[in-house]
C-alpha cells in the first residue's frame, strides 16, 4: 500500500522499503559493517510513512503508529550500526528451513495470528540472570540475557488465545441482537440505518491483542457496507467499500481496555491492520483503546457515599492501631454532612461529557484532521471540571492501596478525597503527589471519567471478552518461579512458607519483592471485596472472571448486551449464586452455553477438565435463558436436543436456596427433573425453613487441620495399645478407626482399607480394595491410615447421636463423571475424614435406612449428576436434592425397603450397633420373618453373608421402589439408566449385557401394582 501511485516508487521501494532491507539482511550475513546509512533510512521511513512523502506516493498514515512516544528522544539520538540492525531485521523477516533461508510472508498473517502470537510470548519473562541457573537443562552464566520459560506474564494478565469460533458465536448472541433492534427501529432509510450502526458501542473491558473488538468492527462494517450499498443502488459491496466501512465503524464504535500497556498498543495495531483504507490516515484511538485496571476505580455513586469502612481493614506491612485511627476519623467525617460533596446532579450529567462525545464527530480523512483530533482530546484531559473529578476519583480509590502505617502521614479520608475534588490543591501537596503515585503504580480506571459520554448516556450497548480467569490472590508458586528456584520447587507449602520466610536474610531485595507483590494482591482483594464496586461477585478467594462478568452486566445499558467467555462455576458455584440469582430473578440470563476442555480444540493451553462457558446477558427483562451443557466442539451447539430453556420459577424449583444452574445434557434431562422436583421436594429447603428430616450436616475432622490428633497404628501398638477388629483398645483408653471417603462405597462400609504412599505425587494415599473372599467374614474390616481418640471423636458430633454408635454419611468428593455420583452408607461411628459428611437426623433408625436407600439409587444419582460441576458434593448441592420426605414412607413401605438396607448393610459385626437399633423398633417376630434365613441368635442379630449375587437383587429391588417413588414410567427410568456409560460397560465386559438395567426394569414391572 506504500509508494505505489507515484513516479518515484521504485525509487522508494529500492532505497526505503522493508523489502529491500531484508534482502539486504539476506545477502549480507556475514559481512562486518560500521556504518549507519540503514538505520538513517529505516527512520527515514517511518517519518514518511509518518508525514507522508508526495514525490514517493506515501501518502501520511499518522494515527500515532511511528510516533517515538517515550522512546522518541532515545531513538534520535542513538545508531545501529548496519551489521546488527541486519541482523535484527534477517530474525525478524526470515527463517531457516532445511538450511534454506526464507523469507517470511507478513501480508498472510492475520490479526488473530498476530495476537495468538502476542500472547504466547507472555509465557517467556525476559531477565538478566543473577548467578548461574539451569534453564529447562541448559546452564546460563549469570549476566546472561534470558526468556525464562517459567514466566508469569500470561497467569497475572490472564492472557490467552481465544478460539474464533468462540467469538463468532458471542458476536451472534451478543452483538446481532442489538444491532437487529436498532436496524428495525431506523426503519428503511438508508441514512437513518448508517446513523444507528454507528451509533452502536462495543467494549472489551480485558481486550488483549483486540480479537472482539476485531470481529465487532467486521460484523458492523460489513453490515455498514451493505447498508451503503442499498443508498447506491443495489449490488454487493466490494472490497474497498467494506474497507471504508470497518474504518468508520472503528472510528465511531469500539472500545477496549487492558491493563497491559503493551496489549493495549497491539490491540491499537491490529485494528489499525484490519481496516487501514489507502490514502487515509490510520484512525485515532487513544480516547477509545485505554490502558488501565478495568476493576479497580470508583463510581460516582461510591465517591457520593464516602470512604466505606473496608478501605482500612490491615493487609500486609499495615499496622492494625493506625488502621482503627483512621478507620474511626473516616466515619466522623462520612457522618459529617458539612463536609463538601462535589457530586450529585452535576456530577451525573457532567459538563465535559458533551465535549467528548463531539470527539466522535471530527473527521479523521486527512492527517491534519487526525493530528487536530489528538490535540483536541488532549486539550479535553487538562479540563479543570475533569482533572478535579479524576483526583477525587484517584484519592478515593487510593484509599484502599494506602499503607497504614503512620498515624502522622497523609491519608486519603473522606474528608480528603472531596478535598481533592473541591479546591486548587498545589503541585507540592503530600497527599496529591501519593495518590498520582498509587493511581499509576495500579493503574485505576474509572469508566464514567474515561469514557464520559458512553456512560452519560447510561453505557455501552454491548460488552464482549474473554477476560482473565486468575485468583487475585498471590500465588506463591508461580511468583517464584523464574525468581528462586528452590522457593518455587519446595516439596510442601509448610516447606515454601519456611524458605520464604528467611529471605529476609539470604535474599533481602527478592524478600521486600515479595512483600511488595503481597501487599498488592491483598490490596486489590480488599478493594473488590469491601469498596461496594462488587457487592455480587467481590466474595470469598476473589477470582477475576466473576468480578469481569458483574463489571460486564453493570457497563451495559438496559437495552444492551454482554457476552463473555468465563469459567462455568458463575452459574453452578456455590460462592457467585448471588450474582446468578440476580441474573435469574431480574431476567437478565439470555444465554449460557457450557463446554468441556477435554479436546483442548478451543483453548489449547488450558486445563483439559476445566469448564467454561459463553454466556450472554441483557440489561432488561428476558423471559427464559437457553442452556446447553456439556459441549465439547462449536457444531453441538447446533443440535436442537441439547439445548433447554429454563426460568425463574423453573431454577427456584430445583435449586430454591441458592438459584444456581443445574447441568443438564439435554432438554429430555431437564424435562425429567423438573418432573421429579414437581413429585419429590428438596432435603432442605432455606428459603422456606422446611428441613422434614430434620438433618444436620457434620465434618468430623480436617485432615490437613485436624492432623495432629491423628495416630497411625505404630505409634499407638509402640505404646502398649491393642489393635482389635479396627479398634486400638487399652484397659483405659480407645482410639477409633479415622474412616475416609476412599473406604466406603454405596451402602458398604468396607470397600477399602487405606494406606500411606511411600511415593507421594498428587494424592499422599491409596486404597486396597477387600475382595468378595475377605468381606465373607464379618470380622474382616476396613483398615484406615489413622486412628482419633475416642474422646475427640464424641466431642466432634452431638452426645444425643453418638450414641448411637452408627450414623448415615456420603462421601464428598466426586465427580459427575465416575460411574456413581452419590456414594454414601451406615457407618460405624467412628472418626470420619473431611471426605465423609455424616447426615445426623433424629428419625429411627427405620426412616434413616429409608434415606440410605434413597441416596443409593441410580434416580437419584441421576439427579446428583445434572448438580454436580466439579469434585466437590457439597452441602448446598445436597440440601437441594430431591429427598422422599418421611411422611411418604407407609408402614407398608417401610417394610419393603428397611430390611433391604439391613441385609445389604450389616455385614461385618463393626455395625451390630444399627442392627441393634432396627431389632428394637421392629422386634424380635419382625426381624424373622424379615430374615428367615438368618434369624437371631439367642436374641442377637448377626451379620448378613456377603453375596454378590443377592446383593445385586437388593439394590435392583430398591432402584425400582424409588423409581416409582419419584414417578418415572419405565421410558424414563430406561433412559436415566442408560445415562451411566461406565456402569454399562462394565456390565458388558463381565455379562455380555446391561444385566443392572434388565435387572432393575424387571423389578420395576413386579412393583407396578404395588401402592408406592
């Protein structure tokens, strides 16, 4: 596009092309050159290119590109001498392949393939190596120049490549709608149309290397060109049209922040790339393109309400005393109404914003058009109006990043900040200097200030990204990896914590580094958590993906659109359900969308399990969001028989406490639970106080926390202790078996013994499963890794049910993917390991063998699958699970389900205690008639003879009682049933068929006339 429409091109492209210069680098590769003439033509070029040079036909291309900026001053008065600058150039326009040097073909690199580029180089941490280190096997010397591969640039910015496909779908969910209402709402006119494409604003608040805003400024400037093309006459636009019309839609529409510097300027290229018209300058956009911390500013209304408590609450390096001396002066002054409140109606239709907003209408044709407009922005950034605003703005925010460590230093208060905003504060002021410093050291942003015109007119009309899904939270790990490695390769965190905390004498800088870095990260966490930006997703270990997806949903006006690609637990995790209810309840969900990464066809470089979605919101009501889970690949999406539709009402239903989204596969899943939660309700339901089984959840003992009350069994035999059954006794004391999730299985308390790994890599334990031969003695029982006291174990549940000496518990760690979800059974009251949540009720022993039952039937595991999303069965998820209340249970029912569970729980003398408790409830007549087979014993119950084959007659017994309980007809039950692969093949490999289904069905078939 340079040099090609004037009789002195060839002049150009021989002398001060590129091209030259790289065939130069080619040719002379082993040639010593002093001298300089190539770098005077290379800046040469880049001021044509720059200023323009008629007699070249190089026409003045401006838009801040070849401006030097910092650097400019550096550069003009420096030279590279050929031999290096060759060298330079030969890297960066060629490559050797099979010995040949070739030429590299910049014109067919895509602005996306420029940005996956950008964003695989933050991976590398370029350094000066302090002493000799190994790098990936190879040792440098120190003072060696290094890309350390270990680099964290890309985990702090949460940079990484986004797949097209994934935008494209978020430009058809998020950004068409928009433009389709505003298009109907112009009606026909050609020049009304334009005018509302061009009024449309798009923003990616983290907009990495600009691949959103990318396909925004294409999906409206096609639709512009085309809209053009009607006001001509008809046809297609060609080529030169759409070229034109990306650029007007760049110039009026986008937006983006970053909070790397350096992405903000290649996100400023690639749109420059992407619709550079010939004989045009490139556009402005230092007023639309801003580097910042999308999540760290204030709000008029913040500022209005004054410094909230939370800015002074310690962090790091802080003193708690002169923490509370400012916390208590701050709520003097928010009390005191005399002191000056710069905001209110003013502050909400602000005088400026008009100014900016006629920025949009400057022609950017010509380069003095462009240089006009800089100069005219630059001029609206020094207005008194805003410069005071910032400053208040700045100050209040500093609030939060203020070390409080000095009573007498400037502090900024309440009472200070609207100083700041109100009066000619002069250049030596100590609390204006410490405020510009923190605003720039982290970078505040403050959207109704940076971009006041957006947000006069009440804010974007859509949001796209894929903003950063990091903790804020310092990760030590990866803080030091390419800093020291033995604190990043410490083989414990108790280990790192050790080595971290004597740097402060073997390594003093990286120590204050450290500390630095903590400090900040702690800061930035008090900041989401306690300034009231966040009150949705500012929660618990503050992740930035739920605080981008409230940023999203408050930067849209009502009639707009938000649509993002984040992590999947902000519509299925306990700790953002406020965010999700609010999504739910004031109709603003349009769309969630869930994908597996197990491929990695999508995000290559992330976690293979990780979860994430594209979702879609509004800023106004919307009836009923779409759902589809579970996808692996773009093209599910379009099978209509994953999709389903769910509402408010619909989400209250299946989860009333906390409005969380269930994880359906398909709409045949979701019709079919909310056909079982119409029939069955939840265990716990919060809203409406109703706990029908009055059940209490209890975590016995944490076994990282807990672990210095354990024993293993050599401590306790070398001081005399007897190890009986899985007991270890003396005359006086009793220490108890500490049972882990790992030991049991559904409805068997004897799966596995468990032992410590000599080896630890992840996991610092393994099971060793008890064969059929050993579970047939019902002395053989399952060995733990530790034992508790007896003592601590009692004081660790509520006297009344320890007593009792079982209780009914589930294991806690899962997966929706294994081949049972829901894992629990009678256990012997003994320790139980943070992977075992024991259900305490105060029901018979009858009514809890009930709900043993029906926490191990495969309806319910069906239903446990469509509300599990990670590893984790927590709390919340089980009080809304679908529980047969106890009032449902008939004596006559009762007495089809209990003695099941009895003879496929009491196999192993351990649990005579729960048989005991059914042998009184039911006497001595009832247990034998239950059990001809095996009746007591001189009055005592003994345990039940291991059998496969009858236990799996039981279980298919009990599946097809509760499949009747929660009224399935047997099309539904065959469907839920087929919805378990692994349980499936399994029975494939051993029987040659789905003998666990045919069994159930037929089960099924000979309950139907029953009553249930």
């Amino acid at each position: 596009m340079l040099g090609s429409r004037a009789p002195g091109h060839e002049l150009y492209l021989e002398e001060y092309s590129l091209a030259a210069l790289r065939d130069r680098a080619m040719v002379e590769r082993r040639r010593d050159d002093d001298h300089f003439d190539h770098w005077l033509g290379l800046t040469s070029t880049f001021e044509m290119v720059r200023r323009g040079a008629d007699e070249l036909g190089i026409y003045p291309y401006d838009g801040m590109l070849f401006e030097g900026g910092e650097g400019e001053s550096y550069l003009s008065g420096s030279r590279c001498r050929n031999t290096e600058l060759l060298e330079a150039i030969r890297y960066l326009t060629a490559t050797e392949m099979d010995r040949t040097m070739r030429k590299i073909s910049y014109s067919e690199i895509t602005v996306e393939e420029i940005g996956s580029i950008y964003e695989s180089l933050l991976d590398y941490t370029p350094r000066i190596t302090a002493g000799t280190e190994e790098i990936e096997g190879v040792s440098r010397p120190a003072g060696s120049f290094v890309l350390d591969p270990r680099g964290s640039a890309r985990k702090t910015t949460g940079s990484y490549y986004t797949h097209p496909d994934l935008v494209s779908e978020l430009i058809k969910s998020a950004l068409e709608p928009v433009l389709e209402e505003r298009l109907r709402a112009a009606g026909t006119d050609p020049g009304r149309r334009e005018e509302a494409i061009l009024s449309i604003k798009v923003c990616d608040p983290a907009c990495g290397s600009g691949a959103f805003l990318i396909a925004a400024t294409n999906r409206l400037g096609m639709e512009l060109a085309r809209v053009r093309a009607v006001a001509r006459g008809g046809g297609v636009p060609d080529d030169d049209a759409i070229q034109e019309a990306k650029r007007d839609v760049l110039q009026a529409c986008i937006y983006g922040v970053d909070i790397n510097p350096m992405a903000v300027e290649l996100a400023k290229v690639s749109l420059w790339i992407n619709a550079m018209v010939r004989d045009r300058p490139l556009n402005f956009l230092d007023h639309r393109i801003k580097p910042g911390n999308s999540l760290v500013g204030a709000t008029p209304e913040l500022i209005e309400g004054g410094v909230p408590d939370g800015a002074f609450n310690p962090v790091t390096g802080d003193d708690k005393k002169v923490a509370k001396h400012f916390r208590e002066l701050n709520k003097r002054q928010r009390k005191n109404r005399s002191t000056i409140d710069t905001w209110g109606e003013d502050s909400k239709r602000p005088r400026y914003a008009e100014e900016f907003a006629s920025l949009s209408g400057m022609k950017e044709d010509s380069s003095e058009g462009v240089a006009e407009k800089c100069r005219t922005y630059r001029k609206l950034l020094e207005t008194e109006e805003l410069k005071r605003k910032r400053l208040e703005a700045d100050a209040w925010t500093a609030a939060f990043f203020s070390p409080l460590d000095d009573v007498g230093a400037p502090f900024p208060t309440t009472a200070e900040a609207r100083r700041l905003g109100s009066e000619d504060v002069p250049e030596g002021d100590p609390l204006l200097q410490k405020v510009g410093e923190l605003a720039e050291k982290h970078r505040f942003f403050h959207w109704h200030l940076e971009f006041p015109a957006v947000f006069a007119a009440g804010g974007f009309d859509v949001v796209l990204g894929n903003p950063p899904w990091e903790r804020i939270k310092l990760q030590e790990k990866e803080f030091f990896a390419a800093k020291d490695a033995e604190v990043a390769n410490a083989p414990t965190a108790a280990a790192r914590k050790r080595l971290i905390r004597r740097l402060v004498e073997r390594n003093p800088a990286l120590d204050a580094e450290y500390k630095e870095a903590l400090r900040q990260s702690e800061g930035e966490s008090r900041f989401i958590r306690d300034s009231g930006r966040f009150p949705l997703t500012g929660v618990g270990d503050v992740n930035t993906y739920a605080v981008f997806a409230e940023l999203a949903q408050s930067a849209i006006r009502p009639e707009g659109r938000a649509g993002i690609i984040i992590p999947s637990g902000i519509a299925t995790d306990y700790t953002y359900k406020d965010f999700f209810t609010h999504l739910i309840e004031d109709g603003r969900l349009v769309s969630l969308y869930d994908f597996e990464n197990r491929e990695r066809t999508l995000f290559a470089d992330v976690y293979y399990r990780m979860r994430f979605c594209l979702l879609t919101t509004t800023g106004k009501g919307f009836p009923a969001a779409d759902f589809a889970f579970f996808l692996h690949k773009m093209d599910d999406l379009a099978d209509a028989k994953r999709h389903f539709s769910l509402n408010r009402d619909d989400l209250a239903r299946i989860n009333p406490n906390t409005k969380t989204c269930p994880i359906f596969r398909s709409l045949k899943d979701a019709d079919l639970t909310l056909k079982m939660y119409e029939i069955v309700p939840v265990l716990i339901n919060e809203d409406s106080g109703e706990n029908p089984w009055n059940i209490h959840f209890t975590t016995m003992f944490h076994m990282t926390n807990d672990s210095g009350q354990f024993r293993t069994k050599e401590e306790l035999q070398s001081g005399g202790f007897e190890l009986k059954g899985n007991r270890l006794v003396t005359n006086d004391d009793l220490w108890l078996p500490l049972y882990e999730g790992r030991m049991i299985d559904i409805l068997d308390h004897r799966l596995a013994s468990t032992i410590n790994k000599k080896i630890k890599l992840q996991r610092s334990a393994e099971s060793r499963i008890l064969n059929n031969e050993e579970k047939q003695n019902p002395y053989n029982l399952a060995m733990p890794r530790y034992w508790i006291n007896s003592a601590d174990a009692k004081g660790s549940i509520p006297t009344e049910f320890y007593s009792r000496g079982w209780a009914f518990g589930y294991m806690s760690i899962t997966s929706a993917t294994n081949a049972r979800t829901a894992i629990a059974s009678i256990i012997p009251l003994s320790g139980f390991g943070n992977s075992i949540t024991a259900l305490i009720s105060n029901y018979s022993a009858k009514l809890q063998s009930s709900i043993a039952a029906n926490f191990s039937c495969f309806v319910f595991d069906y239903i446990c699958k469509q509300k599990v999303s990670g590893n984790n069965f927590n709390n919340f998820i089980v009080k809304q699970l679908p529980v047969v209340p106890p009032e449902r249970y008939t004596p006559e029912l009762l007495d089809l389900i209990v003695p099941k569970v009895v003879e496929l729980t009491y196999t192993a003398w351990d649990l005579l205690p729960f048989a005991q408790d059914i042998l009184e409830e039911v006497g001595a007549e009832t247990w034998n008639r239950w059990f001809p087979g095996n009746p007591l014993v001189d009055g005592k119950p003994a345990p039940f003879r291991w059998d496969e084959d009858r236990r799996a007659v039981l279980r298919a017994e009990l599946d097809a009682i509760y499949a009747h309980l929660y009224g399935l007809t047997k099309e539904e039950l065959d469907y839920i049933l087929e919805t378990f692969p692994i349980v499936k093949r399994k029975d494939v490999e051993r029987y040659g068929s789905f003998r666990t289904k045919e069994m159930i069905l037929e089960q099924y078939e000979g309950y139907a006339h029953w009553n249930i």
